[in-house]
C-alpha cells in the first residue's frame, strides 16, 4: 500500500470524522475539507456535496467555532469551483 489517499477519500474521512464528540477535533475535520476544496482536486459534482455538507454544519451545529470554520470552507471553495444556486423545490420564475 503506497499510503496516497485520493481528495475524496480524505473529505469521506472527514465526514466519518464529524460526528466525534470533542470540538477541536471536529474542527480539524472542516480543515481537512477545507483544504481539500482549496486544491481544487474533487469533480465538480463532489465539491457542490461537500458544500452542502458544509453548509448543513454551517446553519445548525451548536458551536460557533465550528459554523465558523464551515463557513471559511465555503469561502474557500469559491475559488476553484463555480458554485451555482440551485432553487428550492417550488421555487420557480413566476
């Protein structure tokens, strides 16, 4: 085993990872996704999962440092990837 481990193997480790109950820990995780996005090295179809992920973790995680740390995720991933807005179901132009 040669020990390389592909950008998506290193962002579903992180997600594994997330749901540990020590904060620090779960912040080192978003680091991990976050510089992951910032290689640009996952599909396009990959870094829009991880987003919502992320954004997921940005709206209702209880700790500040962790919708914190989702959040410079985000931002960060707005460089090497285009992010589109998708509307809601039942959304439409009227």
């Amino acid at each position: 085993m040669s020990g390389y481990r592909s950008p998506e193997e290193w962002v579903e480790s992180a997600w594994e990872e997330l749901d540990a109950p020590d904060t620090g820990r779960r912040d080192s995780c978003l680091e991990v996704v976050c510089d992951v996005l910032e290689t640009g090295r996952l599909t396009q179809a990959d870094a829009e999962r991880a987003i919502e992920r992320l954004v997921a973790v940005a709206l209702s995680d209880e700790s500040h440092t962790l919708r914190e740390s989702a959040l410079h995720a985000i931002c960060t991933a707005t460089a090497p990837y285009e992010l589109r807005l998708r509307e809601s179901p039942g959304e439409g132009a009227a």
